[in-house]
C-alpha cells in the first residue's frame, strides 16, 4: 500500500487530497498509468505530464524512478520562486 498525494490543482482536478493505493508499478510512469484509469478526473490531471512534478518519500525524482520500497508519491505542478 502506497500513499498517494495530490497538491494545488492536481488535487481540485481530482478531488482528493490523499489516496491509499495497492499497485504493482514499477516505477512513478506506470503508477501514472493506472491512476488514469481510475477515472476521468484522474485521466484528466495526468494528461499533461510536462506540469507535473514528483517527489519519492519527500525527495524530487523523476517518472522514470522505481517505486521499490515507497510508502509515499506527491505530485505537484512546477514550483516558482520570488
């Protein structure tokens, strides 16, 4: 089981601040697969993955990152400074 975050219009997109998810991914893309397709709303934030960014147990990786081991997956748009 793997908690799942969702922050700023990710989680308006898909109406949950946190989900518990029992999946088999791999890796953070085919964790992003089958969140898709668990429901319009899903599908419909995961669409554009350029805006998307992700962190593993609270450090930034990339999509292509194992899951092995993860009890947490944030996702988040691009942050900006000022």
């Amino acid at each position: 089981m793997i908690d799942v975050l969702y922050f700023a219009w990710l989680r308006e997109r898909i109406g949950a601040r946190v989900e518990q998810i029992d999946t088999n991914a791999a890796t953070v893309a085919d964790l992003v697969e089958e969140l898709k397709g668990r429901s319009e709303a899903h599908a419909l934030a995961f669409s554009d993955m350029s805006s998307v960014r992700v962190a593993i147990d609270q450090d930034l990786t990339e999509m292509s990152a194992s899951l092995g081991g993860a009890r947490e997956v944030a996702f988040f748009p691009p942050m900006t400074g000022g």
